[in-house]
C-alpha cells in the first residue's frame, strides 16, 4: 500500500524534499492528521474544551511514566489507557463538584505534568523522553500512518453518527437534553474522542505544541464562518495549508516540524483575526 | 370556519396524551427540598401558567418533568384509553445559554434536531423547506440562515418556539419564554402560542412573572410556592383576598387592568 503512495507522490511531486521516503511518509501523516484536527479541533472549541484537551496533552506525560514503570518499550497504549481513564475522571468531577470546570482540569493538569516529571527524571535520564515534548513528525513509519488512517477512519464514522448530538450538545445541554439526547454520555464520548485523539497523536507532533494544533485552526476558521459548512471547510483548508506549508518549510529550515506547522496555523489566526469585521 | 375546525379535527385525532398527571411530586437537590406534595392534572389543550414568587421551584418543577432532574412521586402521561405512553414534549427555556461566538445558524440548529444527517456537510433543499416552513409558524422565516448569536432576544425565543414545536408535541414547557423582551414581542409571542394551541391541541405549561398577560391567554393558573398554593381560573385567582394579601400589591395592581382586557381565549380549548 505504501508502495502506490510512494510511487504516486514519485510521479506527481518530483521535488527535491520528497526524494526522501521519511518525507514520503511525514507528508501522508500531515494528509491524515490535518483532517483529524480539524474537525476536532471544531467541536473542541465549540464545547469550550480548549483547557480539557490541554490537560490531556499534558498529561500523556504521566502516562508515559507509567508506561515505563511497568517497563514497556512503546508506551503509546498504556498511554491512551490512562488518558481515557484520566478523561473519565475529569467528566465526573465536572458533574460531582460545583467549583468551577477551569479549576478543577488546572489542578489535575499540573498534578500530572509534575508527577510525570517526577517519575521520568528519576535517575537524570529525562532527555529521551524529550522527543515527546516536540515530537517528531518525521521520525513516523508506515505501521504508524496506519494507525493515524485507522483513527481518523474512526472519527470520520462517528461524527457521520453522532455529529448532531455533540453539537446540540454544545450548544446548550439542556435544550439537547429536551430534544431526548443522553447529555452525559454524550459529552464523556467526547472527552473520550479528544483524550484518544490527542494521546495518539502526541509522539508525532509534541506534548507542548497539540493543543495548539488543536486549537489554532478552529479559532481561525470561527472568525471567518457564519455556519457549520463554512466552518467546517475553512477549518480543513486552514490545518491542510499549515500543515503541508510546516512540513515543507521544517524541511528547508531544519527545524521541528510540528511547531513549524503551528506557526503557520497561528499566521491565519492572525489574518483571520483581521479581516474578521467583513465576516460579521 | 369548516376549513379550521378540519384542521383541528386531525390535530386533535393526532393527540393521544390526554393529561399530564403529577401525583405527589417533589425534587430535593442534596439536602434541600425544592418541591414537594404536588398534585397536578394537566388537561390536553389547556394553558396552564405556573406563577410564583422567585425561588418558587418553578424552573425546577419544569426540568423535573423535563426528566433533567430526578423527582420523587409519581409523574404520569396518559392517553384517552388512560394508557400510559411516551409523550413528545416540546421546551423553551427560560434564556438559552450559548456562546454568542459560535458559527451555528438557525439551519444548523435547526436540521441538528430533526435528523441525523450531520450538519457540517451542508442541508439538502428537502430539509432546508421544513426547516423554513417550521419557521414560517411563528413568523421567523426570514432568520433561516442568520448565525444564532446574531439574533435579538425576541428571535430567537420564536425560533427556539418553532424548534419545540417539531416535531409535534403533547406537551410545551415554556420557562419565562419572554423576559426582557419588549411589549410588542412579547404579545406577538402570546398570540403565537395561544394560536398554537387552538390549532394543535397540545397542553402549555407557561411560567411567568407577567401577571396581567398571564391572566390574558391561561386558561388555569397554577401558584407555586414550594408546593401548589392554589389552583384556578385566572377570576378564581385574582379575587382571591388570601392570595392577594400573601402575594403582594403586585398581584393587585395588574389585576385592575386585567379585567378591563378582553380575554383572547374564551373556549378554553378543545377536549379530547
């Protein structure tokens, strides 16, 4: 299957930069992650989750320290198994306490961070778990892109499904809740998605940059669109130019490829932010 | 004339809930009883407006029925066989929290109720006409495709009327629908409703502070206070000199003027 993809980016993009099969590869992960944020990131904001999956990102950190502990090589599903456990805990101290949601993730994202911390640097060997903090996109193998194809297959299939019910829901639950929708279980199946999401994808772009991949994009698209379609497009075309423009640019600069895809994200942020008044 | 009375015909064949039944109802949150030792009997067709001082328990009692809030006692919906049955019941809240930022339209909204068919991917014509037409009841065709944070209050209480309304209800909650709305749209509101009503045969439970529209379009008036105070026709209510003396000069004062208006809804409805 890589093979038709190596051959079809050979025959229609013969370019310096894609001579190079960990580029092949990197711009296949760009193809596959950028609609897996966008659409993501969309509902992310619309439910005001910004913080929540910030949470999450960071505390893949602790995740990866309990992967270690319990002495795997690869610690990508004992993390998203404590990021799901962490998101379920998350939505049910949202329900039991009343003090506000922000403090609430602000003292577990900091508890993990610091624990995770605590745990990795034990020894002084902190460093080689520095590749999780910037991630490395082009580091990806062809196992790996599958799973990314897998999950955004996944995403595409649930939002076919149940795209309505999250945005009833984040519009106002109780008129989502009139209209017959389990609220609760609805909103954890999202926490769920954002915290699976995030955690898979956290090798390859970075622990410090995700939710800003996350975030960036819908922000943009958001000043720029006066319903669902516009804003679901713009967000797909602005993380699509962003990410192939960071690739590119990570390529020729030798930098990071996940922040440089971030600042072009952030660069229609900008520009939207701008010309925003005409979109009113 | 005939033409009405056969479009009330098929509504009213089309209502099987006959009346809402709430027997010894109460809902305590933690340690505080909110409600409690309620008795109602709510009549198909009937505008039942639930009035009381703030604090009452009126909005709870609202989302208890809603099913949003746990309740004790018995809450039961019956058709004319007196079989109990699933009830399609129809909400306006009170002030629809929604951040004002957010790229939804009305269409989204809208087409997000009645289908599944996820609204990111655009509207087909078909939905597009019923989503118009559902508006086009209460006189909102014209927002369709407005962003809901671009609406003004009154707007999008109409808009908000029209989704409750699809698809048909038994039952329409209606949680102070017109608070800080001006005279004008609240009127235009009232007659909506009360047209509504006429029209589809659906029981109204209508929470308001507006004692004088209150007594205007209610066929019942309902006062709350932690439990049903009194129950009665809006006459019942008003010469009441317990209730008065209890519930204040405001009560006195509107109800001067209240009987001066002519009551839009004499007949009460029809029954089932």
């Amino acid at each position: 299957m890589m093979e038709t993809w190596y051959a079809l980016v050979n025959h229609l993009l013969p370019f310096a930069w894609t001579q190079h099969t960990f580029m092949k590869n990197a711009l296949l992960a760009v193809l596959l992650v950028s609609p897996l944020f966008a659409i993501m990131g969309t509902m992310v904001v619309n439910n005001r989750m910004a913080f929540f999956s910030d949470t999450i990102g960071h505390s893949a950190l602790t995740g990866i320290a309990i992967g270690v502990l319990l002495g795997f090589q690869d610690p990508l599903w004992i993390m998203v198994i404590f990021s799901v456990l962490l998101a379920l805990a998350i939505s049910v101290l949202k329900t039991l306490t009343n003090a506000s949601t922000d403090t609430t993730i602000g003292a577990v994202s900091a508890t993990m961070v610091a624990l995770g911390i605590v745990i990795l640097s034990r020894g002084g060997g902190f460093n080689k778990f520095s590749r999780f903090l910037v991630g490395d996109l082009l580091s990806i193998n062809p196992d790996e892109v599958l799973l990314l194809a897998f999950t955004l297959a996944g995403v595409v299939i649930l939002w076919g499904v149940m795209f309505n019910k999250f945005l009833l829901v984040s519009v106002n639950p109780s008129l989502a809740h009139s209209r017959g929708i389990p609220v609760r279980l609805i909103d954890t199946l999202f926490c769920i998605t954002t915290a699976v999401i995030v955690t898979i994808s956290i090798q390859w772009v970075g622990i410090l940059i995700i939710n800003s991949l996350l975030i960036l994009p819908a922000a943009a698209a958001r000043n720029i669109s006066r319903n669902m379609r516009q804003y679901h497009v713009a967000s797909l075309l602005i993380t699509f130019t962003s990410g192939i423009a960071g690739l590119l640019m990570s390529y020729y600069w030798s930098t990071a490829t996940g922040a440089t895809i971030v600042l072009f994200a952030a660069l229609f942020y900008l520009g939207t932010l701008l010309i925003k008044p005409r979109f009113a | 004339m005939s033409k009405v009375s056969v479009i009330q015909k098929t509504y009213k064949e089309s209502c099987g809930l006959c009346h809402t039944k709430l027997k010894n109802f109460g809902v305590t949150i933690g340690r505080t009883e909110i409600l409690r030792d309620i008795d109602l009997h709510i009549q198909c067709g009937e505008l039942t407006a639930l009035v009381g001082p703030n604090g009452a328990g009126k909005t709870t009692l609202l989302k208890a029925i809603l099913g949003e809030i746990r309740h004790t006692g018995e809450l039961s919906f019956l058709d004319a066989g007196d079989c109990r049955r699933n009830p399609v019941v129809g909400y306006v809240p009170q002030r629809l929290d929604f951040d004002p930022g957010s790229p939804v339209s009305v269409l989204d909204l809208f087409s997000a109720c009645l289908s599944s068919w996820p609204v990111c991917l655009g509207h087909s014509r078909r939905r597009r006409e019923r989503v118009s037409a559902g508006l086009a009841s209460v006189q909102a065709e014209h927002l369709l495709d407005r962003r809901l944070g671009d609406l003004s209050g009154g707007e999008l209480q109409r808009v908000l009327l029209a989704m409750a309304l699809e698809p048909n209800p038994d039952l329409l909650l209606l949680d102070e629908p017109v608070s800080g709305i001006d005279v004008q749209g609240k009127e235009i509101f009232y007659d909506l409703v009360s047209n509504l009503r006429r029209q589809y045969d659906l029981s109204i439970i209508l929470v308001s502070h507006d004692w004088s529209l209150v007594s205007n379009y209610a066929d019942r008036i309902v006062l709350l206070d932690r439990t049903v105070q009194r129950c009665g026709t809006p006459q019942e209510i008003f010469s009441d000199e317990r209730i008065l003396r209890t519930y204040g000069p405001a009560i006195s004062e509107d109800t001067e003027q209240t009987f001066l208006k002519p009551r839009l809804i004499p007949n009460g409805g029809v029954r089932a």
